[in-house]
C-alpha cells in the first residue's frame, strides 16, 4: 500500500530535508519514525528538498507500508507523531495509487517568504522571517516581482549542485509573485510549476536589493533570459533560509 504524506516542520534544528551521513534530516528523523513502527527499514520519497533552516506547511512525501503492517492510513498519523520531535509532524496521511510520485506526481508549488521589517527582531520570529531593519520601497519590490511572472529561464538564479549538464533545463513558469502586508512586514508569495535549487531565495534577495535601491530594476530584469554564457552573470543575492516556508504542493485531482 502507497501511502503520501503530509509533513510539517520547523527547520531550524535540522540540516535540511534529504538524508545524509550525519543523520540529522528530516527525512532521517521521519524513516527512523517508520522504522519503529514497521520494524523494517523504509525509504520516504519527497516533492523536493528543503535546505537547512528552511520550513514547511505542507512538505508532501510517499512510501511503500510493508505487507507486515495492517494499519489503515488514518492511525498512521498518532503511530508516527509518537515517535517524532515535535517540530515535525505528520499531518494527514492517505493511500495513494501505485503509480503516484510525490515528486514526479507534483504539478506545482507555493512557497511563501516572510521579511521581519521591525527596528528590533523579536525573540519569537527568529529563524522564521528575514530581518531588514533598513527599510524599502514595497512599490519597487512589488515591480520587481513581476519580472519573474511568466516563463522565462532562469539560471541566472539557481544556484549550482554540482549535477547540472549542457542540457539541464533553467525554464520555470511562476505564476504568482505577489507582496502582502503582515502584522511588522511583509510576506512574498511564490507560485509555478516548479522551482531551482535556491531559486525562492535568489529570486527574494534580488527583488530586497532593487527594493533597497541597491539594484536598479533594468540591472534585475536583465538577469532574467540570459544566453547560456550569462553575460551579466549569476545574481549574487542570496536571502536566508530563515523565512522561507513550503506553503503547499499541487496534484492533479
């Protein structure tokens, strides 16, 4: 039976969502969950990495449960909260089709990034939001986050794995790259079809430095469509990993 997942965590304490060496993932934590039930070793597939320090909503994962176990997808819920941290929690659990992938399954996805605007950040928003005591022009950064509706290439803002090729595809659709107002600043709300590695956060720390007054808005949009030698390069501005959030990740229903 093909189970999918819906986790939410505080990834403050971890190193991030994929296995490693280490041990301290979320993925880790969570097939360590299943371990205990099971008594078998399960491996969790995922809609994406997060990196360090990055949060979720609604991460979205599948695994195979093991004949072994007759379990209905409703208990698996309190079965593996009880064996997680409390800053990760399995949120809704349902049985899926053989075929579904997590990843491969996703048609697209939200992501939100919160920026902390106040002179003082409080204790409480700590490593969940960005902190710009130097103000900016919410009108600019509303500008410049049209730059990137539409499809366009975006290499420009990925930052490098160390897997790509000549033939590895830069081309996103976003579909939605609105600014809201929330109580002490502002959240920034990304949606598309999909996302490069760091790309929310390339994509943030540009448009914070045009709203800065840092960049001029012809400079940013320039970066976006380059031809594969990047002409005007790669942008340098990468905003933290602290307020940004995996809102949501959507299938086909």
């Amino acid at each position: 039976m093909r189970l999918k997942l819906t986790i939410a965590y505080d990834g403050r304490p971890y190193s991030g969502w994929q296995s490693q060496p280490g041990g301290n993932t979320i993925q880790d934590i969570i097939e360590q969950a299943i371990e205990a039930v099971t008594k078998q070793q399960v491996r969790i597939h995922s809609s994406g990495r997060t990196d360090t320090g990055v949060h979720a909503n609604a991460q979205i994962a599948h695994f195979d449960a093991p004949n072994t176990v007759d379990m209905n997808p409703y208990n698996w819920v309190p079965a593996l909260n009880t064996k997680l941290p409390a800053t990760i929690r399995v949120m809704d659990c349902e049985q899926v089709a053989d075929d579904f992938h997590a990843r491969y399954s996703a048609t697209g996805k939200t992501y939100h990034y919160e920026l902390c605007m106040q002179p003082v950040m409080p204790p409480l928003q700590a490593g969940l939001a960005w902190h710009l005591p130097r103000q900016l022009d919410p009108a600019t950064l509303e500008q410049a986050l049209t730059h990137y509706i539409g499809t366009h290439c975006f290499k420009a803002f990925a930052a490098n794995r160390g897997n790509e090729t000549e033939s590895t595809d830069y081309s996103r659709t976003i579909t939605e790259a609105k600014l809201t107002t929330i109580d002490g600043g502002y959240r920034i709300i990304y949606s598309g079809n999909g996302f490069l590695y760091k790309m929310v956060r390339l994509l943030t720390g540009a448009a914070v430095q045009a709203a800065q007054g840092r960049l001029r808005l012809d400079d940013h949009l320039a970066l976006l469509d380059q031809p594969d030698d990047l002409p005007y390069g790669k942008s340098p501005y990468c905003a933290p990993a602290d307020g940004l959030t995996l809102f949501q990740v959507n299938y086909m229903t």
